[in-house]
C-alpha cells in the first residue's frame, strides 16, 4: 500500500490528477480543513479542480507508511493562492485507510489558521482560526468546486 501512497502524490507532484484518482476507491471520502468532507466523484473532482488550477505549485512528500488497513504521510505544498495572489507554504499530514487495494478513506490535517495566515494576510491572521471562517472557506470551495464539476 505504500506504493499506492507514493503513486498518488506522485501525481499530484506532476499534476496528473487521472493517476491521482486511480488510487482512490470508487467510494472515497476525503477530509480536511479547506473542503471538509467529500465523497466520491467530488473528492475526485477536488483533485481534478486544484491540477488543473495550480500556479506556482511545488509538492513535496516523505514519511509514508502502510500496512494492508491504513497508512499514514507527511506533505508539503508550496502555491500562489489563485484568489490574492500570494504564496503560500502548507504543510500537511495525511491518514489513509485502503479497500479493495484503493484508498477509500484520506483525511488531511493542517494548521488552517496558518494557511489563513499566508493565503488571505492580515484578515486571515485575525479570523482563520474561527469556525465561522472555516464555515465560510468550506462553502466558498464547495461553491467553487461545483462549478468546476459542472464545466
């Protein structure tokens, strides 16, 4: 399952969310901060959307590892944030569970007022650690995301 680990952010590295989503299981449900929880063709999407929309996008993993049941990894992302045009360094640790020889559970766990922090500035500093901003950042990307999907 390690491999299959390595695959997936070997395809974000390149962009190529085809090779991205073909580790996921056809029932995936993906999580964090940004998106909260997805299922499915948006978790799909999801991928599809930030490939297809990366600027300045460098990635960077290491620290996989996995068994038959579930493994874990660390990841980092270095990006412009498309919305202000700044840059931004996130840092993420994942958690996977594997079905069928797919990932059918993914959740990543980041500091969100810290990439509140770099993507938006000052207004991100002050609010990214409160539930109403990650309510809001939920919906604005889910709205983006159906968008994207609906193209």
């Amino acid at each position: 399952m390690k491999e299959l680990i390595e695959t997936f952010y070997t395809g974000l590295k390149e962009l190529d969310a085809d090779k991205m989503v073909s580790c996921y299981h056809e029932d995936i449900v993906f999580e964090d901060p940004g998106f909260g929880k997805l299922k499915g063709d948006r978790a799909k999407g999801m991928w599809r959307m930030l490939c297809t929309n990366a600027r300045n996008f460098k990635v960077e993993f290491s620290q996989i590892e996995a068994n038959e049941k579930n493994g874990t990894a660390h990841w980092e992302a270095w990006y412009t944030f498309s919305k202000t045009g700044r840059s931004v360094h996130n840092i993420i640790d994942a958690k996977f569970e594997f079905k069928d020889g797919k990932i059918i559970k993914h959740t990543d766990h980041f500091n969100l007022h810290r990439w509140a922090s770099q993507a938006i500035g000052w207004k991100g500093k002050l609010l990214g650690g409160t539930g109403f901003f990650k309510k809001k950042l939920i919906q604005q990307t889910n709205t983006l995301l159906d968008k994207f999907m609906a193209t």
